[in-house]
C-alpha cells in the first residue's frame, strides 16, 4: 500500500453495516464491519476493550490479507517504534510508507481536539470513528452489559 493509496482510504466516507452498533463489554473483542458509501470497501473495527481500537480494510484487489490502517492503544505495554523511540501505554498507531505499515505517535501529541478522554471507552470510539471518517449516530451506539 502507497501513502495515497492510504490517504483515500482514510478520507473516505464510511458507515457501519448494522444499524445499531454494539459497543463490546469491557474485557471483550468485536469485530464491526464498515462499509465505503459506495460499498466498493469493505473495513473493520476491532474493538478491544482490554486496550485497543483499530480500523482494518479487506480489499481481495489489491492484498489478501487485512491491513491495520489505525490503531489506537490505551495502557498498553510500552515498546519501540522502528526509529528506536520509546512510546508510553497510550498512543496511535498509524500507516507508513516509510516503515511498511504503521508508526506509533503519543496519543496526547496526535491530535490536537480528538483523543482527549483516553479513560472513556465511549469517548474514544467516537473520536476513533470521527478521525475515521465513520459515520456514527449516538443513537447507533450501545454498551453489550
């Protein structure tokens, strides 16, 4: 994948499939598919309530595997970026030409409006899914208890 490639992909106009959008409970994982506008994408959302919310897109045109185009971690372990940087638990992970597929950023530094409630769950999904480009609806969101 090329940085334009990623560009486009990011900037496009995104939706969930189901109508209503369950948030999993905490400790849990789901998967949410998320659909182009014009459903020629097909993407993921990983939801890991342990730590992390990631976007994926499924394309069999041009890879056959699923390539994370954002991450998000809250308190994760911390490790290195390929540049030899040490990140702290939370941060983003993000794609790049110049590593191959992501580089992590301080989720404090990313963003200068998003991000900003890392201890809400709810907050940074929204957040996630705004930065995405996903349409969501408050009233699309509920909590699996």
């Amino acid at each position: 994948m090329d940085k334009e490639y990623f560009e486009r992909l990011m900037k496009m106009a995104k939706k969930f499939e189901d109508e209503g959008v369950v948030i999993p409970k905490l400790g849990m994982i789901e998967s949410l598919k998320v659909l182009s506008e014009d459903g020629r994408e097909t993407f993921y959302v990983d939801c890991d309530r342990k730590n992390r919310i990631e976007l994926k897109v499924k394309n069999q045109n041009r890879h056959s595997s699923n390539t994370v185009l954002f991450r998000v971690e809250v308190n994760c372990p911390p490790h290195l970026n390929p540049d030899g940087t040490l990140l702290s638990r939370n941060h983003v992970h993000i794609f790049t030409e110049e590593y191959g597929e992501s580089f992590a950023v301080e989720l404090d530094e990313f963003h200068p409006h998003l991000f900003k409630k890392w201890n809400d769950f709810n907050s940074l999904f929204e957040d996630f899914c705004e930065y995405s480009n996903i349409e969501v609806q408050s009233t699309q969101l509920s909590i699996d208890e």
